[in-house]
C-alpha cells in the first residue's frame, strides 16, 4: 500500500512537473465566451493579481449545495482604470456577476461584469474599446527634430491597446476576430492572408480547437507582431548613444527586445542563432523607423490567432507617431516556405499616459496556485 | 530498485517531457524516430530527418554512410496523409522503399506518422516520432 501511495505521489508530481504553466491561456481556449451565466452570492476569496485578478464567489446550485466559483477580471491596472480599487471589494460582500463559464466542468469564469448586490454599484464592465481616453497633442520629439517613440521629456506612460486584435492582411472591410483572434467565420480564413496550402490546414486547425495549443500557454514569448498585442501594453526606450531601441514588454514574461540602429548587417541565415524576437536592425526614414527583422525560430506564433511560419520569415515593420496618442504599427510579412507571397497588415495603438507598465509573470499562474 | 530511486526517475521522465520544445512551423520539418516491421517482434530502427524548402518536402532516411535521400515527402493537408518513394541499398544491391501513412496529434512536439512501409519484397507497418 505504502509503495502505491509513494508511487502515486510520484506520478502525481510529475505530471504537475510536466504541466505548462498558463498563465497566459487565450480565453477562448479555457472559456465559453458564447454563454453567459448569472453568478450570486458571498465572495469568499479575491485574488488582486496580475495578469489578472480572481474574485471567489460561493453560490448555491440546484441541490442547494454550496459551490465554489472563480471569477477572472481583468487586471488590476484595468480595474483601476475603471475606478474599482483594490478596497472597493471585501469578503462578504454580496455580488453579482455576469460571465462566461469554462469550457468543461471547471468552476470558473470570466467575468463581464460584477455588481454589489446591496448598492448597486457597477464595480467592473467588460469592454473592447480602449480605456483611456485619446491623448491630444502633436508627437513628442528630440532635440534633433527626430520623433520620440517614448514619452515626452519629464513624463511617463507607455503604449497600451492596439486597434486590432490578431494580424491580418489590410482589407478594406476587416476580418472580424474575437479578442483572441478566433475567426467569427472560419470562411475568412483566405482574408487573413496568402496561405501556402499547409499552412491555411494549421491554422484552421488552431482556429477549431480554439488555440488550446498556443505556445503562450506554455510562457513562450510573444515574438514578432504580437508583442505589440498584449493586453499589458510595451514602451520603447531610445538610446540613442548607444545607437540602439528598446522595446519593453509588459506581456510575455516582461521581455525585451533589442533594435539596432547602428547600420550592422543582418547576420546570414546560415549562420544566425534563431531566436523568439529575431534579430531587428532599423532606419529612420523620415518619421517613420523601419526595423528589418530575420532569425525567427518556429517556437511560436507571431500573431493572436495562429498564423504559421518558417524559419524563413522575415519582418519589415514600420513604426510611426502622427500624433502623441498614436502610434501606427505595419508590418510585412515574408515567408515564401509559408505564404504565396509578402502581405502587410498592421494597427494603431493608443497612448497611455502617467502610467508604468504592470509586470505579468507566466509564474503569476492563477489556474494552478488561484483555482481549486 | 528502490522505491526512492523509482519515484526520482519518474521525476525526471516528468521533467524531461516538460522542457520538450515545440516546433510550430511546417507539421513535418524536423527529425523523427522510430521503427517498421512485418511484426511487432521484428523491427528496425528508422531516423528520419525531413525539412521544406517551401516547395517540397524533402528527406533522408537514416542519415550518416547508410543515408537514403527521399527526394519529395508528399502531403496531403486534407486529410494529413504523407507519402514517399526511396531506392536504398543493402546486401544485394538496390532496394526499393514505399511507405504511406497518417500524421497524428500535429499540435504536438511529438507527433507522429504511423502507415505502412514496403522495404523490397517486405512489408510491415511503420512509425515515427518527432523528436
């Protein structure tokens, strides 16, 4: 019996071991979002966390037992910005919350909107549009007349939402795609961009099982466009006497990535270590900087969404800032092994100002250490 | 074996499936392992590297001084059947390899193709594991 016992522990162990965290699961994959369930009851529990805060919410079901309920905000960032502070909510408080179940039999949902039973009080909408309002003014610029891609001098902020929520080739009516980037119609799949035939059968194959793939689930970075679509925004940091950009992630395990402005050649794809963020050189051209970009690895997918690609991919973006709230994002896109020929697609993203970036940690896992 | 020494193996057998890197660019690129046979008691172990060049599927079979180049691996994303021709040699000379098969689970690390493989007058079933 002891060595059953000893052998289930390991077992047990191990597979907890072998499981990828998910801190940064898409919703689709681990949500319902088509159904909507009413949830009361006590919250028991809140969890104020990043990437996003858990409230516990003990309800009754139609035996009249007591079930447990975890509910996904959004991150406190966010709440904040809605005005619900971290005191606003205490345990005991009555709630009730409007949310997308888990897909299964999991206790768990997504919250759209949470009310305080006793006032009334709206403590949390969810919404797609931006939640900062535009910020006005004409873009930031150095000394030297060039456009600051940070913020202006003496001030903070960082770039939050984007206009878009996965990459897709520009159209002039947009493929429609969720928050994830699930297609609303799988027969837009040749609108999103010029598949080579194996490519177009992985991605519907991603989109049909709902991304429960994404290597994100498993805290691998988000290299390429999709850095610049994660929900907890980026900043650059311009060195110019270093002849190199940062750009700060708040996504994807706070990474970094590297820009080089010092002219240096690209490394020749024999020889290049392939990396998640590639190797980015850029140019000013004007107002615009144009980063090339090679040396991909095929480790993960550089758009919410799935789009494949090759080692062979390569990047053209070019980043502009017509205004201080604005910044224009296009991207071209180039792998021959994976689509028929180069497309480009891109988005805006809005300014965020007098706010640092939040960290989010794949190690923040709220599915293993927040839900029972 | 002791019961400690058992459940710290199964710790690592754990952990190494844990750190396994996906590959999420073309389904087939990459090495793969395996082996075919006319039985489950007879078989011979097969590596396989297959790379696409954006064109073809290529690969060799058991690379090293017995390589068999496979000039063009053939997929059919409809279904996720491959398929592939080889003249290899052995003792006698010339022979020729055929095989057909399914890829499986190709969200997977490791995936795998499993069908049926003619070696000269044999034939068996085969499968392969991406590595």
């Amino acid at each position: 019996m002891r060595r059953l016992s000893l052998l289930a522990c390991g077992v047990a162990f191990g597979v907890l071991l072998s499981t990828p965290l998910s801190a940064q699961r898409p919703a689709s994959a681990v949500y319902d979002t088509e159904r909507v369930v009413q949830l009361e009851g006590p919250v028991t529990r809140i969890e104020w966390a990043t990437p996003n805060a858990f409230i516990f919410v003990d309800t009754r079901d139609a035996a009249g037992l007591v079930v447990n309920w975890a509910i996904q905000a959004a991150s406190p960032m966010e709440l904040a910005r809605d005005g619900w502070k971290r005191s606003a909510l205490q345990v005991g408080n009555i709630v009730v919350v409007e949310a997308s179940p888990a897909l299964g039999t999991s206790r768990k949902a997504l919250a759209r909107s949470v009310v305080l039973k006793a006032s009334g009080k709206r403590l949390f909408t969810a919404r797609d549009a931006p939640r900062t309002a535009a910020s006005a003014g004409p873009a930031p610029r150095w000394p030297d007349g060039r456009v600051r891609l940070g913020a202006p001098p003496g001030q903070k902020g960082h770039w939050g939402g984007a206009s878009a929520k996965a990459l897709a080739e520009n159209r002039s009516t947009p493929v429609r795609v969720n928050d994830d980037g699930l297609l609303m119609n799988l027969a837009d799949a040749d609108r999103v961009a010029p598949f080579q035939p194996w490519a177009k059968a992985v991605y519907l194959h991603r989109q049909r099982t709902r991304l429960k793939d994404d290597p994100l689930v498993g805290c691998m970075p988000p290299g390429g466009p999709r850095q610049f679509l994660m929900p907890n925004g980026f900043q650059f940091v311009e060195q110019p006497q270093l002849r190199r950009i940062l750009v700060l992630l708040g996504g994807g395990n706070r990474n970094w990535r590297v820009i080089h402005t010092d002219g240096r050649p690209q490394e020749p794809a024999a020889e290049a270590v392939l990396t998640f963020y590639g190797t980015s050189v850029g140019r000013w051209e004007k107002d615009t900087l144009v980063v090339e970009s090679t040396g991909y690895n095929e480790r993960f997918w550089f758009t919410n969404g799935g789009l494949p690609h090759t080692e062979a991919l390569r990047l053209v973006e070019r980043f502009s800032r017509p205004s201080l709230g604005t910044l224009r994002y296009e991207v071209t896109v180039d792998d021959p092994r994976t689509y028929t020929r180069p497309w480009t697609g891109g988005w805006t993203v809005q300014w965020v100002p007098n706010e640092d970036i939040q960290e989010s940690f794949c190690e923040d896992n709220p599915e293993l250490t927040f839900v029972r | 074996m002791s019961k400690g020494l058992f459940v710290l193996v199964l710790l690592v057998v754990s952990l190494n499936a844990s750190v396994a890197p996906a590959q999420e660019g073309h389904p087939l690129t990459g090495t793969w392992s395996g082996d075919w046979g006319p039985s489950a008691t007879s078989r011979t172990h097969i590596t396989m590297v297959m790379a696409w060049d954006g064109k073809t599927v290529s690969g060799t079979i058991n690379p090293g001084p017995d390589a068999v180049p496979v000039p063009a691996i053939l997929l059919d994303v409809a279904n996720w059947t491959i398929r592939f021709e080889a003249t290899g040699k052995n003792s006698s000379g010339a022979v020729s390899i055929a095989a057909e098969g399914k890829l499986d689970d190709i969200a997977s690390a490791h995936r795998t193709i499993s069908g049926t493989w003619r070696q000269g007058a044999a034939k068996g079933d085969f499968k392969l594991t991406r590595d």
